[in-house]
C-alpha cells in the first residue's frame, strides 16, 4: 500500500511539474470533507483536509486554469480568488467544495484585470491547515499566463 501511495504521489507531482495534460485541479480535489457545526458562525460549515498525495505539491510552483472571482471591484486585482468552476458554480456559491478554489496574490503586486474567460495562472501553491476561512490553497507570486477565450 505504501508502495502504491509512493508512486501515486511521485506521478502527480512529476507530471503536474511538467503539465503533461494533467488538470492540477483534479489532485487538489483529493480532500477528505467533513462537516462539523461552527459554534462561532452557528451553523454546520464543511472542512476538508488534503489527502497525503496533494502534500508534496505544497511549496511547489504550478500552472493552473481556472477563473477569477474577484473580492472587490473588477479592475486591477492584485489579490482575488480563484475557482475551477465559474462564480455561479463557485465553493462560495454553494454549488462545490473548498477543494475546487484558492486565494491568488499576484507577483510583486502586479495587477490583472477581470475577466469571465479561463485564465491560466502560474505560481507557488501553499496549502493551509486549520484556516478558519475553509479555504485550503493559496497561489502566491502568481503570474497570468494567458488569457483562454470562450
């Protein structure tokens, strides 16, 4: 089992350095989810911890595509979330997990502007433990790679 696990999580991060068509979302969907009730918020919140394969991803860069939610205005963002999935389909909507969304912050402030189409993302993934806010990564030095048109 271990053996398995080993090679598991060498091929995800092999592949993932190279991107060799591999949606790097689909590894940070490796979560185990929980729900549990929040005393401070009074309502049941759902947590979710990385599976020991997404650990070794942690401090590495990575290219990902995704689409901007922005927290603010819609122009020059320089710290934003980001999703898999569109902001109607988006965790803070309802429609998905924590897994499937992160927290940019773009390289030595740089700002972008907002867009609907995907984007293309390159920057240092860190995982977060115990944040209160139930967001589990976070992309930092992040730069745009492209722009993918609808």
């Amino acid at each position: 089992m271990k053996y398995i696990l080993f090679t598991l999580v060498l091929f995800f991060t092999v592949n993932l350095s190279a991107q060799d068509n591999v949606d790097p979302w689909n590894i940070l969907a490796m979560v185990d989810k929980e729900s549990k009730f929040d005393d401070l918020l009074g309502m049941i919140i759902q947590t979710a911890t990385p599976k020991p394969v997404v650990e070794p991803l942690n401090g590495k860069e990575m290219t990902i595509k995704g689409h901007i939610i922005a927290l603010a205005a819609k122009t020059e963002l320089s710290h934003f979330m980001f999703s898999r999935y569109p902001q109607n389909m988006c965790f803070f909507c309802g429609a998905a997990g924590p897994e499937s969304a992160m927290q940019v912050f773009m390289k030595d402030g740089e700002k972008i502007n907002y867009t609907s189409d995907k984007v293309i993302l390159k920057g240092i993934l860190n995982i977060q433990k115990g944040d209160p806010s139930g967001l589990i990564y976070t992309l930092t030095d992040a730069e745009l790679l492209e722009i993918v048109k609808s």
